[in-house]
C-alpha cells in the first residue's frame, strides 16, 4: 500500500524497474496456492484498484501504464456507442502465452475497467480473449449504464 492514499502520477512508473520474472510466479503460482479458484476474481480487482491509485486521465495515460507494468503495448482499435475495443501484443505477451503455466489477463482487464471508467466517466466492465495462435489479447471495454 502507498504511504498516503492520494493518487500518484502515472510517471512514477518511470522509477521502477524488474525483469518481471518474481513478478510472474507470485501472480501465476503463489496467488492461485493461496486464493483458489478466487485468484481470477481478486486479480481483476487488484487491477482496479491499482488504476485508482495512478494519476490516469487519458487512454495515452493508459497505454503508457501497460507498457511501463510490462504488460505490453496496448492499443485502441475501435470505439463504438457502448464499447471500446483494446488489442496488446509485445514479446512479454508471447512468452506469457507458451510458458508452462496458466496465464490470465485478469489484473489487466480490471485495469482497463477502472482506468476507463474514470476517463468516460462511465460504468463499465472489460472481458479479454486470448489469440493464441497470434499471441495477441483482445480486451473489450462495455459501458454498464
């Protein structure tokens, strides 16, 4: 947790840096021994709320928190009345996809969720789907109100 609860500029991430490896097996082995079937569920929320606790106010502001989080270089693709359609491809994304491990996008969905939810000021929840064979995510971002 942050020492204040004030949100932070999105360049704080500038001042991080793993090689993501640590980060990986406690997302993908040590969150799922410990919570279960719950994993998905907690992660999504996990997501939202660190897109709370970020100084996010655009879509750029998004896509530069993904790639800074080395989750991948996202972008959006289509924008419709009641949805808004996100694609992530990187090589982070590949090596996801083939590792011998359940992988989700779960703690990115509810990123995206939450960080749009603030910028349209909508309601909104986001799903994801895997492309495998072109190792490639589709989150797609749908307005609840």
């Amino acid at each position: 947790m942050s020492k204040n609860h004030d949100s932070m500029p999105v360049t704080l991430l500038d001042q991080l840096h793993t090689t993501g490896a640590g980060y990986d097996v406690i997302r993908y082995i040590g969150l799922p021994d410990i919570f279960g079937q719950e994993s998905p569920t907690l992660l999504y929320f996990m997501g939202k709320n660190l897109s709370r606790k970020l100084d996010i106010q655009t879509v750029s502001d998004v896509v530069y928190a993904f790639d800074k989080l080395g989750w991948g270089q996202l972008e959006l693709v289509k924008e419709k009345k009641n949805e808004l359609i996100f694609q992530l491809m990187a090589d982070s994304v590949v090596y996801r996809l083939n590792a011998p491990l359940y992988t989700d996008f779960r703690l990115e969905a509810g990123f995206l969720s939450e960080s749009i939810e603030r910028i349209k000021e909508r309601s909104c929840e986001c799903k994801e789907e895997l492309y495998e064979k072109i190792h490639q995510i589709e989150f797609t971002v749908v307005f609840t109100d």
